[in-house]
C-alpha cells in the first residue's frame, strides 16, 4: 500500500512539473489599450442598451398584469382574485445588465487615459561596443519616458 502511494504521488509530481519556460507577458501598447477600450465600449452599449429595453419591457408588463388584474376584480365585482406572476428575476436579470454596462463604460474610460496617459519603461537594450579591436555587444539598462502629446 505504501508503494501504491508513493508511486501516485510521483506520478502526480511528475506530471505537475514542465521543464518549459514559460512566456513572459508582453506589456499593452497604447494601441492596445486603445483596442480594448473601444471593445469594452461597445459592449457597454449593448448591455445597457439591452438592459434599459428590458427594463421597460417588464415594466410595461408588470403594469399591464396589475390593470388587468384590477379591471377583473371591478367587473367580478370582487369574486374572482387573478393571479399575479412575479417579475423578480427579470427586473434582476435587466439591472445586472444595466449595472454591467455601467461598469464597462467606467473600465473603458480608464483604458483609455491609460492610452493616453505618459509612461516610464525600463529595457535592456544591446549596443556594439569596440573593445580593443573587436566589437561586442553589452547589454546597458535603458530608462525611457513616453509622453502623449
């Protein structure tokens, strides 16, 4: 029993390691800020859009049951009691929309003025160096600034 487990527990370890560097991410370029913003606002458009129209939708019907429901009591003249069907979720379901939309709207502003905004980098850059008679490249830190005019 002990084997067993240690064994699966070996295979385990084995198959959870990789011997593979992994990527480094590549940092956005106003470019892509600029790409992610104008994505982000149209979908900000459409759920809110879609949210707002759902909303009135189920308002209208909400209104809708509630007249009718009354105009059936007046004419029954109180002896028939309609049945209401509860608008809960779609008045949730229509503001997590409205609320998404909002929420994508304000993300979409700050990718922008990330876009915008100035930025400092550090890289390592090579350079030909001549040393004594041979040119060889060196690696050197490099501080640069970047600002949107």
């Amino acid at each position: 029993m002990k084997n067993i487990i240690i064994l699966t527990l070996l295979l385990v370890f084995a198959t959870a390691s990789s011997c593979q560097q992994i990527a480094q991410k590549r940092s956005l370029t106003q470019a892509d800020y600029l790409k992610k913003s104008k994505k982000q606002k149209t979908a900000a458009w459409i759920l809110a859009g879609a949210g707002t129209a759902g909303l009135i939708v189920t308002t209208v019907a909400d209104a809708g049951q509630a007249v009718g429901g009354g105009l059936t009591t007046l004419f029954s003249l109180g002896t028939v009691e309609p049945e209401y069907k509860s608008y809960t979720v779609p008045y949730l379901l229509n503001a997590a929309c409205v609320i998404s939309g909002i929420y994508l709207f304000i993300a979409s502003s700050k990718n922008k003025k990330k876009a915008k905004a100035a930025s400092v980098f550090i890289n390592m850059e090579k350079a030909p160096v001549l040393q004594q008679t041979v040119f060889s490249n060196q690696s050197f830190p490099v501080l640069g600034l970047k600002i949107s005019l």
